[in-house]
C-alpha cells in the first residue's frame, strides 16, 4: 500500500493500526511518500492519490470524493508581508511550514481539517471553491482486488468520508 506523506501521518497510520488489529490474517507493507509510485513497475497492490487517474485502464475506488484543496495560513503569518524562500515535494514540510508562520500552503483539506478547526490554520479566500481533489485507491486491474483488498478499500472509504 502507498500512501500520501501528509494524509498518511496525519489520518491514515493510526488508522490502519486499528484496522491490522482487527484483521490479524494481514499483513501489509507500506511506503508513505508524496513521490507517485509506478505501479506497474513496483510490487504496490494499492495506491492513494488524490484527483482523477491520469490512466484510465486503472481501477478507482472514491475514498472522499468532495475533497478539494484550499489555501491556508497560520494567522501569524497573516499579519507579515507576504515572501517566499522555500518550496517542497513533500506535503507534510509544506503543511509544517504553513503552522510555523512561515508561508501559505495549498493542501488537501483532508490533510488540514484538523489544524483548520483548532484555529492553528485560517481558510483564505473561503468563497473561492478549491480545485477538486478526490481521494481514490487506485489498483491496476479488478484482479487483484480480493477479498481482503476490497475490505480494506470499504472501511478505509468510510474513514475518509467520516474526515
């Protein structure tokens, strides 16, 4: 399974350690980056990324549909002139970034919900509706979705939609 850095650290770990304890049988090995894995290339069975596919011979499950990205700020920030010195490929050091006072960041609201209801992140420009940004579970072919790859996709889904 490959998962999104930000989304992993922030939702999903703690998650599937509750669902590997409910389900002793399976065993899982997982790479967390924000780099998109091959996965034609690579031993990955399932993958979630966020927007629409770009192969459309891959199989799409929704995990949260309505996702959409938004612009955030610490509100320290907020009070500075607005510069930048930094960018990164990892969500998670920009999501960091952001709550330090030290730039704006364009997230997934999934990854930033919480930070945004604590008050730790303000919404900017909150009538401008984000670009979309649905979650899906991406796997090559319907083959390779067994039984137990399928649970796994439901009770994740229904976590996701719950965020």
């Amino acid at each position: 399974l490959t998962l999104p850095s930000n989304l992993a650290r922030s939702h999903l770990l703690d998650w599937l350690e509750d669902y590997l304890a409910r389900q002793p049988g399976i065993r899982m090995e997982l790479q967390v980056s924000d780099r998109v894995a091959d996965l034609y290339q690579q031993p990955i069975d399932l993958a979630v990324r966020y927007g629409i596919p770009e192969d459309s011979s891959f199989v799409a499950l929704p995990l949260a549909p309505d996702n959409r990205r938004v612009l955030c700020a610490s509100p320290e920030y907020l009070t500075l002139r607005v510069s930048g010195d930094r960018s990164s490929d990892d969500g998670d050091t920009v999501r960091r970034w952001a709550l330090r006072g030290q730039g704006i960041a364009y997230k997934s609201y999934l990854d930033i919900a919480q930070h945004l209801a604590s008050g730790e992140l303000v919404r900017l420009l909150p009538k401008v509706t984000g670009e979309p940004s649905p979650l899906m579970l991406l796997v090559i072919n319907r083959r390779r979705l067994n039984p137990a790859l399928r649970q796994l996709a439901g009770e994740m889904a229904a976590f996701c939609q719950g965020l």
